[in-house]
C-alpha cells in the first residue's frame, strides 16, 4: 500500500457531453393515483418527423434519481443517450422523494413505484404534440419487476424490457444473492451453507410477522441460537460474535422488503401478451440469470406470448457492465458505465416494433 495525496478519477468514457444531437426537456407529471407525488424528469426527443417507439426507463431499488446515479455510474443517463441518438423517445425521471420529485420514498413499496411508472406513460400519452407509434417500460434489477405489473394495470404499455430483472420470488432471488456474493468473497462452501439456512429463516420471519419489534426481537433470538450452536470456525470466516446479533437487521424490517420478499413475479408474467425483451448477464451475482431468465421464459411460454426475446449476455455483471467476476465489490472501479452490446440489442429490439 503505498499513501497518496488523491485518488485518481475514474474515466468515464461513455457518459455523454453537450451538445446532444436531440432534443432535452426537463418535465414534471402528476400520479393522479397518488396525492401528494409529482414526478420530475428528463424526456429526450430525436431529431426527425417519427413516428417514434417510447419508452420510460425504471430503476432498480433503492432511491434512484432520473439518471439512475450509483456508484461513480449513470446507467439511465448513458442508456437513454444512446437510445434516443438512435431514434428512440425516452423518458427517466426522479423517484418519489429523490432530487426534484415529491412523495415519501421510504413509506412506498413496488406496487406504488409501478403506479407512478404507469403515469409516465400516462404523460407520454398525453404529449399528442410528438408523434408516438409504440410506448414501452424498460425496467432494471426491481424496474424489470414493476414493469410487468404496470403493463397488466395500464393498457398504454405496448412492450417491456427487463434488464436483469427477477422471474423468481425476492426472497430466493436473495438467498442466491447471497450466496454467490459470499463465493465471490472467498468464503468456504461450509460457512456459505450454514449462513444460507440463517438468512432463510430471517427472511421467513420477515414475510411472517407484521410487527416490526415483535419481527426484530425473533431475528436476534435467531441470530443469537446461531452463534451459539455454530462452530467456531464458521463463525471466525463469517466473522460473526455475540456482538453482532442485532447486525444488518434493519433492511428486512419495512414495508418494502415484506413485500419484495414475498412477490413472486411469475403469475404477473404468465398474463403478459406484449412483446418482451429479456436481458441479463452471466456475471450478475444479484438477480442470477440463469434461474431467473428461465423462469421469465416458462411464464412467457405459458402466457401464450408470441413475441418475446430471452437473452443471456456473455460477462455483463448486475449493473449491465463488463465484468468477469460480477462482485459488486468492483462495480465503481469498472470504466465502462453500460454495456455497449446490450445498448445495441436493446435499441435494435424497441425500433424492430411497428
């Protein structure tokens, strides 16, 4: 290790600079189903007489702002740049309760978050001033989960795209989440499969027990039984003691995660008739594409659907980067902001509709 005065800033070569050879507004829309939210964002317009396809980006959890900032990266910002440079409406707004939109982020779960997506294209409807032939939600990581549910409530919804999005139940999305993040990080398969049948049972509390204190008091109880009936060994590499038995409770307690943990995204899906476009990367560690690509399929298939593309993409992690490993842990380090292939897929597969 050597001390230095700065760290160097990551290059990012991908994010665009003005001029942009297309028309920019910064918009705001009512959620005419929710009082109090007003959403806020950025639609892009190409250049041209159209008609133009649409679509409203989703971002993944956590409080987003329009350009999906995480991480050094803004994924939302270089997608919809190269989407719209290819002929493509896009709009990406601010979360409720995040930059320059209103509404109480943290007291919301999926099911509102899919209510102000549908008012997005509600908007984008509403915009007769741009000719508009097809309207779309593509959605990330949770937007690939609201998007299905927006389209089965709002018949604007002409398509989706599901960019490393879950076709199978949150709470098995996050066992295997973490599982795999624990192999990336070097821990032994004995430690990985004792710490998968605690974070089960957590979560089991979790959809269980509708009071938070009630549900954190069992938690600890059960963190507490761990530590003390798990081998030394294991509890050394998970680096585990009687001190930690109230650690990282607190993401499985609120609203949001009861209901994450317990939707299954599959009977949603096998309602869905649209075209779908389906992506994700064989590094993603966090919505891991192989048992959730096939699941989307099976949904799909069963749904009748006629039009759908599945496509696991060779390296891209969870943030649709390039990445061998797909540890989150290197996410900021990595120069490339949004895979270029799977821009090009995408945009070739929203133009292809007519």
């Amino acid at each position: 290790l050597v001390k230095v005065d700065s760290v160097p800033a990551l290059k990012l070569p991908q994010t665009p600079k003005l001029p942009y050879p297309y028309q920019s507004e910064n918009i705001t829309f009512l959620n005419n189903e929710a009082p109090g939210v007003e959403l806020a964002g950025t639609l892009t317009i190409p250049e041209g007489k159209g008609p133009f396809n649409a679509v409203v980006l989703v971002s993944g959890s956590g409080p987003q702002n329009r350009n999906e900032n995480l991480l050094n990266h803004e994924p939302f910002l270089v997608l919809s740049d190269y989407l719209t440079r290819n002929g493509i409406v896009v709009l990406r707004y601010d979360d409720r309760g995040v930059g320059e939109s209103k509404g109480d982020f943290n007291a919301s779960t999926s099911m509102d978050f899919a209510s102000d997506a549908s008012a997005a294209v509600n908007y984008l409807v509403a915009r007769t001033d741009i000719p508009i032939r097809n309207i779309g939600i593509a959605g990330h990581s949770e937007g690939g989960l609201i998007a299905p549910i927006t389209a089965s409530e709002n018949k604007e919804v002409d398509f989706i795209v599901l960019m490393a999005g879950p076709g199978i139940p949150g709470d098995s999305i996050l066992l295997l989440q973490g599982d795999l993040i624990a192999k990336a990080s070097g821990i032994s398969d004995e430690s990985i499969k004792a710490l998968h049948e605690l974070r089960k049972n957590i979560m089991q509390v979790a959809k269980d027990e509708i009071d938070n204190d009630v549900m954190r008091n069992n938690m600890i109880t059960l963190n507490k039984n761990f530590i003390a009936n798990t081998p030394k060994h294991i509890l050394d590499e998970l680096e585990m003691t009687e001190d930690d038995v109230e650690e990282g409770l607190d993401i499985y307690i609120g609203e949001w995660m009861q209901f994450f943990l317990a939707y299954n995204p599959r009977p949603t899906l096998e309602q869905t008739t649209i075209p779908v476009l389906a992506i994700n990367g064989t590094t993603d560690l966090q919505v891991p594409y192989k048992e959730n690509l096939e699941a989307i399929e099976k949904a799909l298939i069963k749904a009748g659907n006629k039009n759908y593309t599945i496509l696991p993409l060779q390296n891209p992690n969870h943030l649709i980067q390039q990445s061998l490993s797909g540890n989150p842990a290197v996410y900021s380090t990595i120069e490339e902001t949004f895979n270029e292939q799977a821009m090009s897929i995408i945009a070739n597969w929203i133009l292809s509709l007519k």
